[in-house]
C-alpha cells in the first residue's frame, strides 16, 4: 500500500509511538490524578510531561493553558461555544472544515450570533484586508484554518492574529492541518485560541488533541464532570486545564501523542517540511504533465501544506480514488472532504476532488509509482473518450 491520505490521518506512525503506548498500557496505566498510588502517579506524571513538551513545541508559556480533548472537533466545538453569546458577530472563510462551520451555523440559528464568511480567491487565499473590512462594532472571534485540508492553502495567521490583536477580537485557529510541517508559534502569531488534533502530522493516535487558551480568555465549560480535583464541589473547578478536562484522560493516546512530537522535534520540522515540498514539487509536475489533469493546490512552499487536490476532467473523483485504490495499492481521498464551502469556492462542489497528502514516510519512489498509475488512467481514459 502506498499510503497517501496523511491529511486525514498520518501513517504509519514513529515506532517510538507504538512502543510507549503499549508500554503505558502494560506498566503504568491507571487514572492520572486520581488515588495517590503508585502507578496513578506514573500516569499523571506521564500526562504532565506531555503536557510540558506539547506546550514547548507550540511556545505556549503555560502547559496548564494547554487543555487535552479527543481531536480537534471537540476542541473547535469548546473553543467555539464556550466563547460565544446571543449577538456577537464572527468573521470565517469558506476554506473551514464542517467542524468549524456547524457549530458556527448551529449558532447562528439557535444563539443569534452573527456570521460573516469571506471567499478569497479561486484557491482560498484569504488576504488579511479581507477580515478587517468586514470588522464590525460587535465583532468578538476570527476562526480561521491554518491550512486547507481540501487543498492546503495556507492562510495568514500571524497578519490576521495582528490585526485581531489590534482590534481587541479573539482569534480561534484551526490548525488540523499544517502542525508538524509547519512552525506554529501562539506568541508570535497572536493566536488566542487554538484547536488541534494528534493524529494527523503531530503523528500520534487516534483520539488525541488540545486546545490552547491564552491567559484572559474565558470559556465556559460545555462538559461537567470529574476532574481529579476540588471534589467537593459540586460545580466545575475554574482553574486550567482542569474546567475543561472531565472525565479519564486517554494516557496512552497522550503518551504517543509525545513521542510523535519528539520524533518531529529530532527529525526536524523544518527538514519534514522540506521533504514535504520535495514531494509536492515531485506530484506537481508530474501531474502537469499528464493530460486531462486539472491542478487545484499551489506548488509554493509558501503556499501549500503538503496536499495536491486534483481532478481528471472526464472522470469522477470517486472513480479515480477508486482505481487508485483497487489497481494500484494507493490510498488517496475522493468527494467532499467535509469541506463543502471549500469546494463551492474552487468550483468542485459537484463531483469534489482527489486529495493526495504526503507524510514524511512517504518516498519518491511511492511517487513515481503513482504518477505512472495516473498516466495509466489517463491513458485508459483516452482510450474509452475515443471509442464514444
């Protein structure tokens, strides 16, 4: 199998990952922060050192402002609806992700929040002037994607993180895709809020992610339970991470969460990027080659997280994934990619797209393969337009 779905989620995974996850579950997993013995201890010590090492890789000056959810949706939905009220107005792009997107229209309609989306170009791209003409007097979040899951864009958070920063409005990234290609620093990008998962190019599991909140930032907690501490109480405790943490963490998802980081933090970011760009430069140009290609994703490095979307103009993109997948061993991503606005923008909301999305174990051979793969269907696909 050539694996090419890493924007979805990242395979495989550092063997360092596999190994402390089945070492936690085998040693040392009980409930962190609960009962005082021994092997609650490791747990808890464990889930800190995460805590700690996450918090560093993102510049996050408090770890304990680093608040561990489930993946990126739940984060998004925290962040999302425990900062909203009846009458404020947020401004987002049509490159969002649903999980953006629901909870901001599930709002709109039952809250009476205000919403605003800005289009961009034909590729996504948000200018910065964008959001500030569409500021208004109620204006209280910008949501915006790091980068495009459809066909990764990258969009410009530090410029928009200081124009919410000179606005006084509260700037919610949502940065599924491009962390572990790309640096994400929340001091010098001005990020308030950010959502996260761990299963994509952070290259921990499934069923991990944060959510970072910037001292000053009030969220109101969607999720009661038990927290470990305050017990007594029976409200919620209203300290970080703690008022938005209930319930038993998943330790050996947090500790392979940490050791992804750490494998990405020795490999080097900014060499995993470089890889990434050799590969997209690599699809990119093959793929210009081939005839009947439509090109949806940018080549820049600037510009492009490490996914190419394309289409072939006389098939559908469900088919191509389709025959990749069957004839060739190759795993892409067809249709939608629960991005709808995203494809209204490109103008692809009929038949979606193929998404092609390299990881780091990715190699140039796996390309050469695929794009001989495409120049087969191509030419198949010649053949059959013949015919007709």
């Amino acid at each position: 199998m050539i694996y090419l779905d890493n924007a979805a989620t990242s395979y495989p995974k550092p063997e360092k990952v596999y190994d402390e996850m089945l070492r936690c579950m085998k040693e040392y997993c009980a409930n962190p922060g609960r009962g005082g013995h021994d092997l609650s201890i490791k747990s808890g010590r464990a889930v800190m050192e995460a805590r700690e090492a996450i918090a560093e890789f993102f510049n996050i000056k408090d770890p304990m402002r680093l608040v561990f959810t489930k993946n990126a949706t739940e984060a998004l939905n925290i962040a999302i609806k425990g900062v909203l009220k009846k009458g404020d107005h947020v401004i987002t792009t049509s490159m969002e992700h649903n999980s953006v997107i629901r909870p901001l229209k599930t709002l709109e309609r039952d809250m009476g929040i205000e919403l605003t989306i800005v289009s961009g170009n034909e590729f996504g791209e948000v200018d910065v002037e964008e959001f500030r003409n569409n500021i208004k007097s109620n204006t209280r979040m910008i949501v915006c994607t790091l980068s495009s899951n459809v066909n990764g864009i990258i969009m410009p958070i530090k410029d928009i993180g200081e124009l919410t920063r000179e606005k006084g409005i509260i700037f919610l990234v949502d940065a599924s895709q491009g962390v572990g290609a790309l640096e994400v620093d929340v001091e010098y990008m001005k990020i308030d809020l950010m959502a996260f998962p761990g299963h994509k190019a952070l290259l921990g599991p499934q069923g991990t992610g944060g959510l970072y909140v910037a001292n000053g930032i009030e969220i109101d907690s969607i999720l009661q339970g038990g927290t470990g501490s305050s017990s007594e109480n029976m409200f919620q405790p209203e300290i970080l991470p703690d008022a938005l943490e209930s319930g038993t963490l998943n330790t050996p998802g947090i500790v392979g969460l940490s050791q992804g980081i750490g494998f990405i933090n020795s490999f080097g970011l900014l060499n995993i990027k470089n890889f990434k760009n050799l590969l997209i430069n690599q699809i990119y140009d093959g793929l210009s080659n081939i005839n009947g290609v439509i090109i949806y994703s940018k080549k820049e490095p600037s510009k492009n997280s490490g996914i190419i979307a394309f289409n072939f103009k006389e098939i559908d993109s469900t088919e191509v994934s389709y025959v990749l997948d069957k004839g060739y061993g190759i795993a892409s991503r067809a249709g939608l990619h629960c991005a709808p606005l995203a494809h209204q923008t490109m103008g692809t909301i009929k038949g979606g797209i193929v998404r092609l999305s390299v990881g780091c174990f990715n190699t140039q051979d796996e390309i050469n393969m695929l794009l001989n793969a495409l120049q087969e269907i191509s030419d198949s696909m010649k053949y059959v337009t013949n015919i007709n």
